[in-house]
C-alpha cells in the first residue's frame, strides 16, 4: 500500500467535516471547503474550540497554513 500525501488526504476529505488544532491552543471544527499548497485551510460552519468553550463561527474561517499543528479528517 502506497503512502499518502498530506496534500491527497486534504482532497479526500474536501466538503466533510475536519478537526483542525492550532498552535495556541485553539482547534477547529467544520465543513473542509479549500485548501492550497501552504496548507492554508478555508472551514465553514465551524465551531472554534478553545479549552472546553464551543463557539460557532459566522460565514466563511480562513486558517493559516504556518499555524496549523495538525488537521484530522
């Protein structure tokens, strides 16, 4: 089985729901609509998750590519 690019999995996962984790603390909840080469993520209806407060996000959520610790399909 040959191994997945990260650039691959983000493409699978296009239009599901995503968990991003941010550097600082802060994660990401919501629908995976783009993504380009510096990993810069755009979410809809996201939820932004800081320790255990829930806060839903209006609109479209753009996150850099160079704060992202990690995205999980």
């Amino acid at each position: 089985m040959m191994a997945m690019k990260p650039l691959d999995l983000l493409q699978q996962s296009l239009h599901k729901r995503v968990l991003v984790e941010m550097k600082g603390g802060r994660s990401y909840r919501g629908v995976l609509d783009a993504f380009d080469q510096h990993l810069n993520v755009v979410l809809s209806s996201a939820e932004e998750v800081v320790e255990e407060t829930v806060t839903p996000r209006t609109g479209l959520t753009l996150l850099r590519g160079d704060s992202i610790v990690y995205i999980s399909p």
